[in-house]
C-alpha cells in the first residue's frame, strides 16, 4: 500500500524491500501501547518506573517488550548508569520523535472529532 | 496523555470525559488493520470483498470487526445497494479522511527512515 506513491524514485528491488520492511515497521509501532510510550517519552527522557506511571494501565511486560521493539527499530535509546542500584533511562532519538509528531496529531485528532464520534456511537449501540 | 495540551479550554468534568473517551478511541483505531484499512478506503469507496484484497494478509474476521468498530465511531459508512447478492460498500466520512491524513504521515514517515531503522536493526540483532 505504502511503495505506489514512492514508485519512480529508486529501482524495483529497492522498492519492495522498502514496501516490506515498511509494512514490518509499520506493523510494530502501529499499536497502542507503542504509541503511547512514544507519546511520553517524547516530553523527556524517562525512566523505566517512570514509563509504567505515565503510560496508565501497562504492564510490566508489554513496556519491557515495546521498549525493546522500540531500542530495535532505532527509535529509542536504552542508557544505564553504573548506580547502585543501575538507573535505566530511555530517550526517543530523531527519527522516533518524527514519529512522535505524527502521533500528536492522532491525539489531536481525537479532540477535535470527539463530539462526531459520541454522537455516531449513540446512534450505532441504539 | 493528552487532556494537559488542552488544558483551559473546558471545565474539568469535560475535559476528563474527553480524555476517557480519546483513550478509548485511541485504543479502537491505534492497530495495524484499522490503519491500514483507513488507509486503503481514503483512495475511494471499496465493497468488502475489494478491501480483503487491498489490506493484503487481514482475515475474514478482523476486517468485519474493525470496519463495524469504523462504522460505529463515525469514521466509515456502510452501504448496502439492493443488488441480488447485495453489494456492500465502505466509504470514509470526513472525519475519517482527516484520520487518514495523519496516517499518511506515518507511512511516510516509514520510507523517510528505513535506511536509520535498517542499520539499527543490524546492530541490535548482532
């Protein structure tokens, strides 16, 4: 779905290696709780029990998997101090906090449609 | 997360219903197949059948409950012509389309990084 509008600026094999590995990412940060650790993490640098507060309602498990998924894609930066006991910091890089910027804009998007959503809701459970 | 940006602009039984609510929603359409979805119905109006080969790998299953999750919040209308057998169609509303602005973003933003989420990748999996 994504390559028809990129088609023209590189050659086939480029292409469907970029559609595939643009479906795999695509695939891994379009989940909730990814987007909402972007969404946090994109105010300031945050420590792992500071991530559990802010993103309400994680679990232990779902944050380390998505931390890690977001430490693969190059999104986030893992940093331990040698404190005992270790601090675990996490910091979105330039690219994650690109993400992030479209991430604001589903937030944003989701305040100013709310009024159009209840109402359908209303309708669609009558 | 997302009541503080909007802050001031309602009293605060509002502004917590607003932010139940935009959780909610944010759950309902922060998933791979609803984006895609939206993604595939912001070219143009599709029947059932039209979308399952658009959203490439979704069942049966998942593309009825995420389009009537669609339906219900306002984003998606569903039109059944008179036809024998009857054809099913799926058309965005305008809030919708303006969701699919924002996921745009994110496709594009897939391509613009590959190559930075290739390398990390690499360098994780080593």
């Amino acid at each position: 779905m994504v390559t028809k509008k990129f088609a023209g600026t590189a050659d086939e094999a480029d292409l469907r290696r970029a559609d595939s590995l643009a479906r795999e990412i695509f695939s891994d940060v379009a989940n909730k709780w990814a987007l909402l650790i972007i969404e946090a993490l994109g105010e300031r640098t945050l420590r792992f029990s500071e991530l559990r507060d802010e993103v309400e309602g994680i679990s232990h498990k779902m944050l380390t998997q998505n931390l890690r998924m977001l430490e693969r894609n190059g999104l986030a930066t893992r940093k331990v101090h040698p404190t005992v006991p270790p601090r675990v910091e996490y910091t979105l890089t330039e690219p994650g906090q690109a993400l992030r910027a479209t991430v604001d804009l589903i937030c944003g998007w989701t305040h100013q449609h709310f009024g159009h959503i209840e109402t359908a809701r209303r309708r669609f459970d009558a």
